[in-house]
C-alpha cells in the first residue's frame, strides 16, 4: 500500500467513523437537561467541553493502542487472510448499518438497546460535574466500538504502511476527523443554535447518514480487498 | 392540587399514580428552557399547557401518561413549535 492509497484509507475510516452517532445524541440531551435544568451557560458549555475531552481520549488511546498492537505484531504485513478478514468484517458492518443503526419510527433512536439507553439518559440526566461529563464521553465511544472498532482497525491498519514521521500525524488527523461530528455539534450548542434545530437537521437527514455510513463501509471493504487481496494475488501469480 | 384522575403509566409497567399538574408544568417549563425560552415566557407557556391539559382530562377517571404527553404536545404546538418537538421527541434522541 503506497501513502497516498494508506491516506485515502485512513481518511474513509476516519468519516465514517464521524458519521456514528451515539456521542451526538448524547451531546444533544447533555445540553438540552443542562438548560432545562436552568444550568449556567457557561457550565453547559465546561461540560460539552469535557463530554468532548473524554470522546477524544479514548478515541486517541484506542488507535494509539491498536497502532501499537499493528506494528508491533506486523499485522499489516501477514498474508491475505487478514485483509480478506477485514474486507469481510466491513462490508457486513456497511450491511448492519443500512438496515439497523438507526430504529424505525420518528427521531433518530439508535440501534443500542433500549435499557442501555435509557441508563445513559438517566446519566445525563444526573451528570453535573466535568469529571462526569468526561466519563459519559469514554462511555459512549465504548458503546459504540460494536460499529466503531473495524473502521479504527483499518486505519490503524493503513497508518502502519506510512514512515514512521507520519504515523503519529495520521492517528492524531484519524481522531480529529472522527471526532469531527460531535466537534461541530459542540460548536453549534456553544454558539448558542437551539438544540431543537440542531435534532430536527439530524432527524430529517438520518437516512442519508445511515446510508452514506453504510456505501462508505462496502466501497472502503471493496476498495481494501481488490487492492491487497486481489492486487497482491494477482501479482504473486505474475499477472499485471 | 392533584386532580382525582389515575394515570396510567407505561402502560401499566409502572404503579398508577394521580395527575399532578405541578409535574407537567415542570417538564414542559424544562423543555421550554431547554430551546432558550426566557423564563418568564417558559412558565406562561407551561401554564398555558397546563389549563389546555388540565380542561382535556376534566371527568375522566383515567389516562394513560402517554396520552398528557400526545395532549400536551399539542397545547405547546401553538405557542411553541421548537419546544414541543423536543417535548415529542426527547425519548428518541438516543
């Protein structure tokens, strides 16, 4: 895999790693309780912010953690089977994804189960510390690995072709783009654009989302396997 | 003051407990707040809400909570379209 081939890889992953929605819905009820609850801005805003802070932690932990785990088992040099493995595990999640992240019915009710998301609910609701806030932001990145870790494996998996020098850049440009949709959401809720407006625009474009997410995953799972599985087979066999 | 109406809660997964408007009034109050209404203007709204579902539950021995919720939706519909979308939709968020 050549770097522009290992970036374009890592740059799918990343947005499609954006576009899971859990750590938004839980951005959005965080600042919707904390106003309701006449909540100082100000705080609201120190709470979005940790909320932020903890999805950003872990998301950078889990890549710097499944870097570390790539290069120092040269996973990504092991033969075929591995990225057929993934090629599979994508395209099946791309699958998962146009037909259940998101429920039937109005709003944007997400695929966890309803008792786990009403325990998250209830946390925000009770969440009034930044210590908290922090935690809720590690919690639903947590939650949310059934959909998030075969996109972050991949990029990890393409950021150990780049040189060393770059490593470091890809992961942390990995988590910045990831982290780019509650980012925005943050930015909303803080510049003061009501939460209303904010679930209305997720409402009425989910479908869209869901599908992007969902093509995203089967054209980076097609991508993968004609480019180290069918490319590399190919050459092994001596066909150009 | 608690009216004498039973409300049935989640469908009868929870215990039955009385109308109490004080706890609409709340919850409508908090909504209001929550899309940056001034608090002057999210408790007449509450109030307002609160006489439509009061007069909407007038001699009926029972409802369920589902059905305050579906009402007083629709009282905050007319005087509050961005709170009371997320009065309809705040269980389904997440």
């Amino acid at each position: 895999m050549d770097t522009f081939t290992a970036l374009s890889v890592i740059a799918l992953a990343a947005l499609i790693h954006a576009s899971f929605q859990l750590g938004v819905s839980t951005i959005t009820l965080l600042s919707s309780h904390g106003a309701g609850k006449k909540v100082a801005a100000g705080k609201i805003s120190r709470l979005v912010g940790s909320f932020l802070a903890g999805t950003i932690t872990v998301t950078t932990f889990l890549v710097f953690a499944l870097l570390y785990f790539t290069t120092t088992l040269e996973l990504w040099q092991k033969p075929n089977s591995l990225w057929t493995a993934i090629s599979g595990a994508l395209a099946a999640l791309g699958i998962a994804v146009w037909i259940f992240y998101y429920r039937r019915g109005t709003g944007t009710p997400l695929w966890i189960p309803r008792a786990f998301a009403r325990f998250l609910t209830a946390r925000v609701r009770s969440t009034s510390l930044s210590v908290e806030a922090f935690s809720l932001g590690l919690t639903t990145v947590i939650a949310e690995l059934p959909f998030m870790i075969t996109p972050m494996i991949t990029a990890t998996l393409a950021l150990a072709f780049l040189p060393a020098d770059l490593q470091v850049l890809g992961a942390f440009g990995y988590v910045a783009v990831a982290s780019l949709g509650i980012i925005v959401v943050a930015v909303l809720i803080g510049g003061g654009h009501n939460i209303s407006h904010i679930q209305r625009w997720r409402e009425a474009n989910k479908h869209f989302l869901q599908f992007a997410a969902g093509t995203g995953l089967v054209v980076l799972a097609f991508y993968l396997y004609v480019n180290q599985v069918v490319a590399v087979a190919a050459a092994g066999a001596g066909i150009q | 003051m608690p009216l004498a109406v039973d409300v049935v809660k989640r469908g009868g997964k929870r215990p039955n407990e009385v109308f109490d408007p004080s706890k609409l009034h709340a919850s409508i109050y908090a909504t209001c707040l929550s899309v940056r209404s001034l608090d002057g203007h999210a408790d007449d709204t509450a109030k307002h809400v609160c006489s439509v579902v009061i007069s909407w539950i007038d001699n009926k021995p029972e409802v369920t909570s589902a059905d305050i919720r579906h009402q007083g939706a629709k009282a905050l519909e007319t005087l509050h379209p961005d709170a009371a979308y997320l009065y309809k939709h705040h269980k389904q968020i997440m």
